[in-house]
C-alpha cells in the first residue's frame, strides 16, 4: 500500500526544530539522511543522477506553470480588462499550434535527437514569458501581446514537449514509466499545493507581469541543470521517406490500433471540454464569485492535495483495476466537476468565503481526477508504441486530441459573451457527463487489465 511520504511530515517538523532544539535538530537531519539515503538504495530510478536531474527540471517546471497559469489569465482579466470572447481567444492561441504543427513536429522528433530540441524549446519559453513584465513596464502590454506569448508557449509545448516524453522514455524504458509517472504526480501535488499560494501572493503585492519572472527564472535554471545529464539520446538514422509518407504512416498506425484510437477520440473530446472549462474559470472565480488574487491562489493550493490524492491512488487503482479503468474513474471525476462548479452561488449560505471554500473543494476534486486520466493515457499510448513510432504516435496523438481544442475555447467564450459565463459553464457540463458514458462504452479502454 502507498504510505505518505516522510517529506510531507519532516521538513517543516526539521525546520520549526533546528530553531527552537538544535541538539534534536540535528539528530533529526541525520535521520532524515538516513531514510533518504535507504531511499536512494532501493530504487532504481533515484540511484540515477541522470534521472534525479530530469526530475529536478519537472519540478522547477511544474512550479513555474503552476504561477504562469493563473498569472498569466490574471494579466487578462485584471490588468487588461478582457471580455469572456477574448479569454477564449488566448486559451484557443495556446493550442492552435497543435493543430498547425503537431503532425510535422513528429516527423521531425522521429529524426533528431530529443534533448536538444529539449533545451532550445525550455530557453524560447523563459524568455517569451520574461518579455510580459517588460512590455507591461514599457506600457506596451495589451491583449494582442498576450495572444502572441500564447502561441509561442504553445509551439514551444509542441515540440519540446513531445521531445520531453520521448526522452524519458529512453532514459527510463517504458517499464519505469507508471513508477516514473506516481514520482512526477507527488511533486506535481507539491507544485499544487504551494505555487498558487505563492502565486497569489506575487500577483497581489508585485502584480500578474512580474509574478511571471519566477517561471521565466525556472526555465532557465532548468536549460542549465539539464545539460548536465550525461545520457544523450542516439540520433535516428537518416530517412529518405518524405515527410508527407511519415505523417500517414502515424496515422494508419493509430488508425489500426483500437487501443489509440479509442484514447484518440476521447482525450479529443475531452481537450475540447477542458479548454472551454480553462477559458471561463478565472472570469467565474473573479466576476461570478469576487475572489481576489489572493483568495484564487489559496482555492487553488487545495489542488495540489487533489493531484497528492492521485499519486497515492494511481498504482492501487492500476494493480486493481488496470489502467483503462483508471482512466475512466478519472474522466468521471472531472465530469464532476464540470458539472457541480457553475452551481456555486455568489455567497453560498450567505457568505462568499464559503463559496471560496465549496471553489476550493471542486478543485482539488477535478485536479485529482485529471491525473487519473492523464497519467494512464499517457502510459497506456507509450507502452504500446515501438521506439520508431514514438514521435510521430506523440504528435499525431496530440494533433487528434488537442486540435479541436481551440473550438472549445472559442466556442465556450461565445456562448459567456452572449448569455453569461455560467452559462457557458453549463454546456461544458453536458458534454462532459456525455462524454463519461461514450467512454463506458468503449470496449478497448475498459477492458484494459493489470
């Protein structure tokens, strides 16, 4: 059975020690050096410093997206004043680019080594977000500008990305990859728990622009702590197909397995569910319910413990159930929460801190559930995948998954600008309960076994 890890229960109890006892501080550090170096001896992954360092970029990464993404929305809505149809606007600028270069990404990925392409996309990212704080400073800053840094993250994510996936693949091999995954969702569920606080604070004391330097900052330690890995993946040899025949070939290969297509079509539709959800949530949470920024970032801390709750739950669910059903356990539980966020009232019982609150718990509700789905569709598609196939599954998969994602955006917006944003909400609510009972009924996701 999955136990709490120590870190959660340690570290503060080290830090509040060492100040007040240091003869008990110090034995408690040895302690903890002890565990980790025990830690360290019985598994496989941790003993690799190569590993260790991939997983230091996830994390640096993971708490830079977590301020970003509720930063740069905040920058939106807060300092630009922006309707509900230009919030779907900059949600859809995001993933325009997988409909636009997905598919020649992986042909490309197929035929270059991964960690440079790695590097290039982490640095382009830090610097595009460093260029918000100084626009804003030069007073250049308006929508337009945040459109562009938009899609510029989004083909950033495009390829490096699709290049960071590959690459774990081959450093860890594909049956490390449900171990490496549960390591990435407890630091993932950390990310959670402390950014958005952090976030808030930031945003509320140096405002949105220049709470975004601290993910720019991120990514560039990141660039410099990953050039140290000593693994570099092999260069694939040179192919003298055309591109063209590259792009069809991943097509019938995912064409002509049920498993991938089946995930095809429903993360699709789940992409497009989750971007209209993505466009409104901050103009509900600031408009519909009056959070400050502040307040936002607290609500979003409780996710962290939502994405915890899914690390502790993703092998037993998986040994039990196997991955299919995992999946689908995940898809409900965002259902969930498309559905029950839009009931929220302006001051439940009178009160809007306990609309606060009740925001608070559907959150840490639906980030649980997205890692439930996630993490075994991301499993699931890789190990059934031979290496020559990887890039072009990767991006041929996102293209079908996140290409009509920009409709749901766009779509999500139109309706808020012209009823109202709960209104909004609601139509993404039906389509995600219709979407859970697609999903039931498809046979080779729910018949996946341990």
């Amino acid at each position: 059975m999955y136990r709490l890890s120590p870190i959660y229960i340690v570290v503060p109890l080290v830090l509040f020690t060492s100040t007040t006892h240091p003869a008990y501080g110090n034995l408690i550090l040895t302690a903890v050096h002890q565990y980790f170096r025990e830690l360290l001896a019985k598994d496989v992954q941790l003993r690799s410093v190569d590993f260790r360092r991939y997983w230091f970029s996830s994390v640096l990464n993971s708490f830079g997206g977590q301020i970003s993404a509720l930063a740069l929305p905040l920058c939106a809505v807060l300092l630009l004043h922006a309707t509900p149809a230009q919030m779907g606007t900059l949600v859809a600028a995001q993933a325009i680019p997988f409909a636009l270069f997905a598919l020649p990404a992986g042909v490309w990925l197929d035929r270059r080594s991964k960690l440079p392409i790695l590097l290039v996309s982490e640095a382009i990212q830090g610097l595009t977000l460093a260029s918000i704080p100084i626009a804003y400073w030069l007073g250049l800053l308006d929508i337009h500008w945040l459109y562009a840094t938009a899609f510029i993250l989004g083909s950033c994510s495009v390829l490096g990305g699709g290049a960071e996936q590959i690459f774990l693949t081959f450093l860890i091999g594909r049956d490390g990859l449900i171990d490496a995954q549960s390591k990435f969702a407890a630091t993932d569920s950390a990310s959670r728990l402390l950014a958005p606080g952090l976030a808030g604070i930031l945003i509320q004391s140096l405002t949105a622009p220049f709470a975004l330097l601290v993910n720019a900052i991120g990514f560039i330690v990141s660039v410099l702590n990953l050039r140290l890995i000593s693994v570099r993946d092999p260069r694939p040899a040179p192919s003298d197909k055309h591109p063209l025949r590259d792009i069809k070939d991943g097509f019938i290969f995912i064409w002509g397995h049920p498993l991938l297509r089946s995930l095809a079509w429903a993360a699709g539709a789940w992409h497009l569910l989750f971007y209209g959800y993505s466009a409104l949530l901050i103009l509900f949470a600031t408009r519909e319910l009056g959070m400050t920024p502040g307040m936002l970032g607290t609500a979003q801390m409780l996710g962290g413990i939502g994405v915890f709750a899914s690390s502790v739950l993703i092998k037993p669910l998986s040994r039990r159930f196997g991955a299919g059903v995992t999946l689908l356990i995940g898809t409900a539980s965002t259902a969930v929460g498309f559905v029950l966020m839009p009931t929220i009232p302006a001051a439940l019982f009178g009160s809007p801190a306990a609309s606060a609150i009740a925001y608070a718990a559907l959150v840490f509700f639906f980030d649980c559930g997205v890692m439930l789905f996630f993490m075994p569709y991301m499993t699931l598609r890789q190990k059934v995948t031979p290496d020559e196939f990887l890039g072009r599954m990767i991006s041929t998969m996102r293209f079908l998954t996140v290409a009509t994602a920009p409709l749901g955006a766009l779509a999500a917006g139109y309706i808020a600008e012209h009823y109202s944003i709960r209104t909004g909400m609601a139509c993404v609510a039906a389509g995600g309960v219709a979407l859970t009972l697609a999903m039931l009924l498809s046979r080779p996701i729910r018949s996946v076994r341990p």
